[in-house]
C-alpha cells in the first residue's frame, strides 16, 4: 500500500502519468494510455478492424516514443502487414500498393514512407500456429537485441498452438 501511494504521490508531484500514450487521443483520454504489465484483449466481430487497432498501436508507440514493439501475425504474412504500414504512412491504398498501381506522383511519398518505416522499430513475426513457448523466446530474443519492448501484440490468438501441435481454438 505504502508503494501504491508512493507512486500515486510521485504522479501528483511531477504530473508525469505512467500510462504509454498511443496516439490515439480518444483511447489515451479513457485509459490514460498503456501501462507496463497490462494484458489488453481486443475482441469484436470480424472484419471490425480488431488487426488494423492492434498493428497501429503498435506502429505509433514505436513512432512516437522510439521504443521497439513486436507483433505476432498469426493470419496475415509479414508482407501484408508492412503493406498496411507503408499504405498507412504513404498515403497510398493498400489494394494500390498491392497491384503495383502507384501514380507517378505518389513514388517520391512511396519512398519517403520507406525510409520512415526503416527507422521504426516493429517487430514482425509470421510464424504459424506458435507455441506460447516459442513467442516466449522469440521476445526474449528481441529483449537482449533491442531492449525492453514497449509493446507486445498478439494478433489472432486463437491461432496459437498449445503446446501439443494442435491451435487452441480445436480444444474450445
């Protein structure tokens, strides 16, 4: 309790809040950002933006705050998800990208979100159906080559393996 106080006390004094800002003002205004140690489940129907959320919170507070992040794709392939990226950044559709349709005038913001995104510090892995084990190492991994991750997003948790080469989701 004593902690718990001493670090309420420390917040009033210096008004320095704990929370990790993501760049987004609605979310940080309700949650007062992200704190370490939080497990935060996002969940929804399909297609209702549950990836694009989580990869952006990602990409934003490795932006913002210079800090490594580390997504763990389970359904979309590191392509796809550094499509998103440089769509995001670019200002270009993602369908264009994907179809090689960039107008002549767009190659310059093209090139300009690449060497942007070349300095952000997110993680990606694709591996299919990863043990808790293996993502487990994998963080740990990127903890001793980039030091402590600000972020760790696990996209499509259902598609995790337990352990006995079978997805979770076959044991529901």
């Amino acid at each position: 309790c004593i902690e718990v106080f001493t670090q309420i006390e420390q917040i009033a004094r210096t008004g320095q809040k704990p929370g990790i800002p993501t760049g987004f003002y609605d979310l940080d205004s309700l949650l007062g950002g992200l704190y370490p140690g939080d497990l935060i489940v996002v969940g929804g129907r399909p297609s209702m933006g549950k990836s694009l959320l989580s990869h952006s919170l990602a990409y934003n507070i490795a932006s913002l705050h210079s800090e490594p992040t580390m997504i763990f794709s389970l359904e979309m392939d590191k392509a796809q998800v550094t499509t998103r990226f440089l769509s995001n950044v670019s200002g270009i559709e993602t369908i264009r990208l994907r179809e090689g349709k960039i107008q002549p005038s767009e190659w310059s913001a093209l090139a300009k979100a690449i060497e942007i995104l070349t300095e952000v510090k997110v993680l990606i892995d694709d591996e299919a159906c990863p043990s808790v084990h293996s993502i487990r190492s994998k963080v740990r991994s990127a903890i001793a080559k980039y030091g402590q991750l600000k972020l760790v997003v696990l996209d499509y948790l259902q598609l995790m393996a337990d352990g006995s080469d079978s997805r979770l989701v076959q044991k529901l």
